[in-house]
C-alpha cells in the first residue's frame, strides 16, 4: 500500500464504483481552475467533476441521480471538497 | 421541521415564482456557479428573487437541509426545487428548462433560450 497524491480523488472513486458499479467513470480534478478563490486547502483536491453513466440512474430524475450521488459522498462534501459538478447519465435513452 | 430558517426559505419560495439561492446578488455574483445560474435567468429576462446566502449563515445552512440538496447555487420555480448550477445548465441545452417554464407558466425569452442552444451546439 503505498501512499498516493490523490487520497480524495481515490475515495471518491472506490465509493462510485461500490455503490453504483458504473459503466464508465471520469474524475476530474477542476481544482486548479479554482485557485483564485482562496480557500486556504493546501495540494489541491478540493473541485472535482464527475462523469458517471451506470444502470442504476436508469428511470432517475436529475434530481434524484444528484442527490444519490451526493448521498454517497456526503463525508467527502462535508470536508474538504467545496464544489462536485456531476455529470450523471443511465444506460437506457 | 426543526430549524427556524426553513420558514423563512419557505416564505421566500411560496412568495415569489422563481427564486435563486445563490452567493451575491444577481449583480454581483460571489461565486463562478452563482454567476452562471444568475447570468442566465437574467439573459432569458425571467424575474426572479436573488436570496445572498452570504449574508446570512442560517439561511447559508438550512437551505442545504430544506433542500436535501449540499451545494449552491439553489433555484426554485414556483416552490418546486429545480436543481443547482449543472441541472440548470443541462436543462438550458436540451430545451427541458423552456418546458419547465411554460408549465410553471413563467414570461421568459425564447429567442435568447435559443440563442444559448445556438452557441453552444
């Protein structure tokens, strides 16, 4: 187990995939975009961007699909991640 | 319904058709999400009620809980919790957010509602 520089990046993968076993997955890391703001967070990792398709946001309103995701990182939203913009689709049109 | 501030949040959305939680004003935006929620509403000339949730912590907090919802910017339309500054963008793009307006019956510009859809294809 060696440590990694993106401790909140990779909780936040292993919880998506546990909980909704996406067919695609992309974490984005948009903190650098957001360095003017200030908010005094050492090494980053504090906006990220999901992109996340998985079966089981099938039949969801937006609404839902956002909250069950928010849902799942509620530790993580909570600390130090300020903002998670998600981008959240189904399998099914 | 323990938290005094969701009766205020609540008088605020049962007293005005659209309202945007947000940090600022919808002249000065504090924030890049607020910006673009608010830059929008106001491009599409909907009259909504700005809340500045910076100015007031409680408001700051229990709009998270009212809302079961963590992050801001928050619009409501007609009491009706829509969604934050991605919902809001996605719906803009794909017409959903026009549809949802002319239900609610609210006076918006199509032409401008177009215009962002022409731009962004």
């Amino acid at each position: 187990m060696g440590e990694t520089m993106t401790p909140v990046r990779d909780s936040i993968e292993a919880k998506l995939t546990e909980a909704f076993a996406p067919e695609a997955l992309e974490i984005i890391d948009e903190s650098e975009k957001h360095r003017h703001h200030g908010h005094g967070i050492e090494g980053g990792e504090t906006h990220f961007k999901v992109v996340m398709r998985a079966p089981a946001f099938n039949g969801m309103s937006r609404v839902a699909r956002s909250r069950a995701v928010h849902g799942i990182l509620k530790q993580e939203l909570a600390g130090r991640v300020h903002a998670l913009s998600l981008d959240l689709t189904g399998t099914q049109a | 319904m323990t938290d005094p501030s969701h009766e205020t949040i609540k008088a605020d959305i049962d007293a005005n058709d659209v309202v945007l939680f947000m940090k600022g004003t919808k002249q000065a935006p504090q924030c890049g999400f607020s910006h673009r929620v608010a830059g929008v509403l106001r491009y599409l000339d909907i009259d909504f009620k700005d809340v500045n949730v910076l100015e007031n912590e409680a408001i700051r907090n229990g709009i998270k809980t009212f809302s079961d919802w963590p992050t801001i910017p928050q619009l409501y339309v007609k009491g009706e919790f829509v969604g934050g500054c991605d919902i809001i963008t996605e719906m803009t793009l794909s017409g959903e957010l026009d549809s949802l307006l002319t239900d609610k019956g609210i006076a918006f510009n199509r032409e401008a509602a177009d215009k962002i859809r022409e731009a962004n294809a």
